[in-house]
C-alpha cells in the first residue's frame, strides 16, 4: 500500500502550542476510581472549587440524572483544564489538558472505543487492593489497538490490603506491560501518607489537618525508605536506558544522571510504546493527584509527539496527515450527542487546518458540504462558545445534520476519509412497543437519535411480525435506553424479553445455482449465477470474490451479484439470523442480451447462495461471555456450582487477598438475571462483571427450542 505525506504548515495564532497540549483519557474497570480522579484533577486545577463525589451524585462529569443516581458512568465526558509544572523539562508553562472520563461497564465500551481512538495519551487506573480486574484488561487492549501511550495511577491506596506492588506485578503478568514505579508508596491502608520520587529522590508527606490534599511537605526520603528507594531508581534508570541513548551511555560510564536527564528518558520510553511508568495514590483521600498531573504533563504526548494520523483516499491508498494549524481541515466526528438546548452536537478531533464557525465542512461518506453553525467546547454538560478550533482541539459542532459517528469532516479538495472508530456488535435484544398510538411518533424520534448517538445500539423492524427491535451490549445497555426514552423524550413503551443475537455459519463447502428469469411480455428478467461457499476462521467475516472469466457474467452485473449475496446473509436458513465466517466465490453464470438487468443479478445472487447454504451443513451459534466474579473465599463453591450449572465453563479460579477471582465462559442466554442471583448467593457480597468473548455452536439438545422460538423464524 504506497503512501504519502502532506507536509505540515505552522500557523501562530493560538492561546496554547500544540506542544503545551494534552488530550488524554482516563480509562479502567468499573469502580476502580476513574471519575473521582477526575474530580480531583479539575480541583486541583481550579476548574472547580468543591469536590464532587460519585456517591453523593456531585460529579461534574457524571451530569445524567442516570449516572448520578446509579453512581457510574455512562456517557464519556470532555472537560479542559490548566496545569503547570513547578520544575522539570516544561517547568512553568501552563499546559492545557483536555480530559475524557471513560465508562468502566463494558456495556458501554463504545464510549471508551471512540474516546481513545481521538486521545493522544491515557491515564490508566487500577485498584490498589484488586490489581488488574477484568474490564482492565478490555480497556487496556482497547488502548494497545489505537497506540495510545500510558501511564499508570494504582489507586485506593488508603485502602485495607493495598499492594502497590502486587498491582504492578499484575500490569506485568496479566498485560504483559513493561511497569516501573516512578513514586514509591510511604505506607498503604490507614498509615499511607504520601509518595517517595524515584526521579527527584525526595518525599511528598500529606499535611494531616489537610483535609483536601492541598498542602503537603517536601521532605527527605523517611530512613526506613531509603534503600528501597535507592534500588527501585537504579531499576527505573536500568529500564529506561534502553530507550534514551544519553542515560544508556551515562549509566554505564557510572556517571551521575540528573532528575531532568532522567524525566527526558523517561518522555521518550513512554511514547515508545513499550514503557508504563506507574504513581500510587488515593484519589478519594486526596493523595497523589497532583504528581500525577505532573506526570501527564512530563511523560504523556503531545499532538506533536504522535506520527501523522492515518486517512485513506478514493483509491484506498493510505495518507499520512500531520498535525498542523496550516493548510486544509481534516477532522473526525468521533461521537454524536442530543443536546435539549441546542439539538445535534458533533464532537470532533480536529487533526489538521483550522474549524471555523460560519464556514462549511466537506463530509466524503455523503459527497456533501454543511454549514458550521456555532463551535463550542464542552465541561461535562456545559458549553462555552468559540470562534475557532485549532488542530490537536477537542470540540463539538452545532449545525450539521447528515454526520454519523466516524465521519471525517474536511475540505471539499482534501477529500480524504480519516480512519473512524470501530465498534463491536450488539449481544442482546428485545422488542419494544408505544403504550398508546400518541407515542408512536415520540418512540420513533427517540430511538433515531438515540441510535445516532450509540453505533452499539441499533434499531430494526421484524419483517414478519412487523414490531420494532432494539439491539445493544447488554441488559444494562438497553435499561439505561428505556429510561432515557421516558426521561428525555416522555415515551411510554413496553418492552418484550431480551432475544438473543444468535449468528448462522457454515461448516463445509457446497455449491449453489441461482436463477432469476420473469417473462411479462416486452422486456423481462434475467440473472443466472453459481456460486460457491467455503467456511472462513471464526471472526473474520465475510469475504465475497469475483473469479468470472471469458465475460459469462458482465462487469456491470459483478456487483450487484456480490450485494446479492451479501443481502441473502443477513438471514440465514436455519432460523433467520445474519450468516458470519465465509468466502463466497461467483464462479459461473450466464445473460441475456436484452433482458438481464441489476436486480435480475442480485436476485439470482440471493437465490444462489440460499441453495449453498442448504447444502453446506448449516449451523447455529450463540454469543459466549467472558465472565468475571470476585467473591469472598467461603462463597467460591456455590458460586462455581451455579456456573457450572448455567453451561459454563470455568476458566480460572485465583485467590487475592481474602477474595476469589473466577473466570468462566458461559452462554450469553444463561446470564439473565444473574446480578441478582449472585447476590443472593454472596448476601450481596460478590460483584461479577461480563463480555462478548466468541461465538460457539449451539447444542443440538438446545437447537430446535431457539429454533422454534426465533423471532426471525420464517418457516413457523
């Protein structure tokens, strides 16, 4: 695939340089303490002057009436703050630091997915006591697909149990991440009183009567500390010097290296890649927020530090873009949210060139320009109006109407598409009907914006019974949809039970022959096409090539043949549900001069591949979870019996600290309800959390039950 670079034009006219810019994510497991660090951070940097708490429903960016009183987070928000270093490499310059708070709940991983697809670093966040829990390890690899460099904040220090240690041997193990410390804990659980500065080698201990962390002494290393300091620095110097030549030459010579020799080192093995450097604290107690924006600053990317972000042109060849204020605006619409004052907000990363209020944007997926009504930049739900956004800005657009998630927005002569966000698809689903004919309409709005908003929840129409379908990533997902049709759209809506998103595939090889030929007097119809199918590795989708030769077929009726096949997989033969995991092959067919057309073709195409399919062994398979318990020791037996009970498969079983963490893959059909049988089987003291793993082929003690009951069932 050849590239090319678009060379980079400097522009002046901005408030803060790109390289004082961070746009970073805060991203980790559900609980681990995402959005109170947050918190602290917008205090800290005098975005707020009262701390908002998760528990009292007080975060900033927890602003849903459903966040607030759930105490999660649901939707992704952006928040700018200011911060400056008192020494080091960028000591005394206000840096901006654009913030996402992610969501933990794999539920809504798609708010994650398209964050970090737009961040340029990310803040991971562990638990002190847990360690790598389950919705670490998405989020993590999550970061790994979209090169997001990271550092990490091992939270809840305060807590009974706390290892710092223990957690970064956890990176190491679990995700298989090259962690050092670059502070040391000065004691853990209720005597934890501030960190050790393995780049400075000196303390920080929190003032007592410091009730909100603000004041603290910088003191010398505590004596008891001192070796253990000693030894965690030469293995961080040891460690970095594999990226940074000076400390490299510097540490073999024996020589002396400075806190700022190293702090540059440390920058440079961070955006390898292949470094996490990692700072205990205790958001909630009020500790180690403030180095570890120091360490935001110092060690995570600027937009400048990153290689040119990846678009494709009309011919698929793969373009660099370099960030740069000059030239052409090349911009990604990353997600789409319904604003009660306003209506449609765009929030875009801006790459390159400049947006401009009043000025139009080029969409290439519509082949149209629209208008940019007003610019604003966003603090959690509020908005402040803006003129102009800058390339390496976060910002949302008012105005624009035909943009969906990951549509790139530039000029109409750049006409490039910028690599969009991918998401996973929907697990679950279950029909939803208006109360009354007076909601039907409202249902009908609702559910258009709320599916333009979430790419993980779509909305269809069964063909045979004619009700609506909604589809997402779990029984949360779609109970946090109803409430929000109620609350910010006042429908009234029944829904029927969750369905499962079961997938039909094919087992063997086999032929098909399709044929469309209608007489109707003057000109009729005419498409003939074999195709042949092969199974493909699970996972890799669908695959549809052409090997017509000598012209049996014309070109012009090629691709309608494909669409053909394309449209009879999106219900299969056994039940009606979409086909996965095969490459169709159009090997043979014949025309008629006159009467063959385009839909004659993906006629026979649909035709041709329903006969294949019969005759290649068909099979069904159900959605398989990845699910994760913790739970106190005594109640491990009966927690494992039920899952055994429920098909699962019990994949690890690993005891922490007085807890026991199990991993089983069950079928996604035995999950229902299981929140609260877990909790009946703890007394409410287990917490499980669950993803789509895979899928796997359904018993055939179970095949002619979801058969029987498939709403997609067109043979009942």
């Amino acid at each position: 695939m050849s590239k090319h670079e678009i060379s980079p034009v400097n522009a002046k006219s901005r408030s803060t340089p790109l390289e004082f810019t961070r746009n970073i994510g805060i991203a980790a497991h559900i609980d681990a303490g995402k959005t109170t660090t947050t918190e602290r951070i917008l205090f800290y940097t005098g975005v707020v002057h009262k701390m908002g708490e998760v528990h009292d429903g007080t975060a900033v960016t927890d602003w849903m009436e459903q966040e607030r009183e759930r105490g999660i987070t649901i939707t992704s928000a952006a928040i700018s703050c200011s911060w400056t270093t008192k020494e080091g490499p960028f000591a005394g310059i206000g840096q901006r630091i654009n913030i996402i708070d992610t969501p933990g709940h794999v539920d809504f991983t798609a708010e994650v997915e398209r964050s970090l697809r737009v961040l340029d670093g990310a803040v991971a966040v562990f638990c002190g006591v847990a360690g790598v829990q389950p919705q670490s390890e998405t989020v993590w690899r999550q970061m790994d697909k979209y090169n997001v460099p990271r550092i990490a904040f091992i939270n809840k220090m305060d807590r009974t149990g706390a290892d710092f240690f223990g957690a970064i041997d956890d990176i190491k193990e679990k995700l298989r991440g090259n962690a050092h410390p670059l502070f040391l804990n000065a004691g853990s659980g209720e005597t934890f009183r501030g960190l050790v500065d393995l780049v400075k080698m000196r303390a920080y201990i929190y003032c007592q009567d410091s009730i909100n962390g603000v004041q603290y002494d910088v003191v010398d290393i505590p004596a008891d500390m001192v070796e253990s300091a000693e030894k965690y620095r030469e293995k961080l110097i040891e460690a970095v010097a594999d990226f940074d030549e000076n400390v490299a030459n510097k540490y073999l010579e024996g020589e002396e290296i400075s806190a700022e020799e190293l702090q540059i080192g440390i920058r440079k093995a961070t955006l390898s890649m292949r470094f996490i450097g990692v700072i205990p604290g205790s958001s909630f107690k009020n500790k180690g927020v403030q180095m570890l924006l120091d360490a935001v600053v110092d060690y995570l990317p600027s937009p400048l530090d990153l290689p040119p972000t990846r678009a494709f042109n009309d011919d698929g060849e793969e373009v660099g873009i370099p960030i740069s204020d000059g030239g052409k605006v090349a911009a990604l619409a990353f997600k789409l949210m319904t604003d009660p004052y306003v209506g449609k907000l765009i929030f875009c990363r801006v790459y390159a060139g400049q947006l401009k209020k009043g000025t139009t944007v080029y969409n290439p997926r519509t082949r149209q320009s629209e208008r940019i009504g007003r610019l604003v930049t966003m603090k959690a739900d509020a908005r402040e109006d803006i003129n102009v956004a800058y390339s390496g800005d976060i910002c949302a657009v008012v105005g624009l109407r035909n943009v969906v998630t990951g549509d790139t927005l530039c000029d109409e002569d750049l006409d490039l598409i910028l690599e969009p966000p991918t998401f996973p698809e929907p697990v679950i689903s279950m029909s939803i009907e208006p109360k009354s004919k007076a909601d039907q309409t409202k249902l009908s709005t609702g559910l258009q914006r709320l599916s333009e908003e979430d790419p993980t929840f779509v909305v269809t129409t069964n063909q045979e019974t004619g009700q609506t379908i909604i589809a997402g990533m779990g029984e949360l997902h779609l109970d946090i949809i109803r409430d929000r049709l109620f609350r910010e759209f006042k429908v009234e809506a029944d829904a029927g039970r969750p369905q499962i998103a079961y997938k039909e595939t094919i087992s063997s090889a086999a032929a098909g022959e399709g044929k469309f030929i209608r007489q109707t007097g003057g000109h009729g119809q005419y498409g003939h096409a074999v195709i042949k199918i092969e199974p493909a590795e699970r996972g890799k989708g669908i695959e549809v090539i052409n090997e017509i030769v000598g012209g049996v077929i014309p070109k012009e009726f090629i691709k309608p043949t494909q669409e053909g096949i394309l449209e009879g997989a999106n219900s299969g033969v056994i039940a009606g549900y979409p086909v996965i995991d095969f490459t169709a092959r159009i090997v043979d067919g014949s025309y008629h001069e006159v009467d063959s057309s385009e839909l004659a073709f993906k006629m026979a195409g649909i035709f041709g591949f329903k006969e294949a399919m019969r005759k290649a062994n068909p099979i069904l398979l159900e959605p398989i979870m990845k699910v994760d318990v913790s739970t106190p020791d005594e109640y491990q037996g009966d927690i494992v019996g039920d899952l055994n009970r429920r098909r699962g498969q019990i994949h690890g079983v690993e005891s922490k600290h007085g807890l026991t963490m199990i991993t089983a893959f069950v079928p996604l059909e035995m999950m229902f309800g299981y929140a609260t049988d877990v909790r009946s089987l703890s007394k409410g003291r287990a917490t499980y959390s669950m993803e789509p793993a895979h899928f796997e082929q359904v018993p055939a003690s179970l095949l002619a039950k979801i058969v029987e009951n498939s709403p997609n069932n067109n043979r009942r």
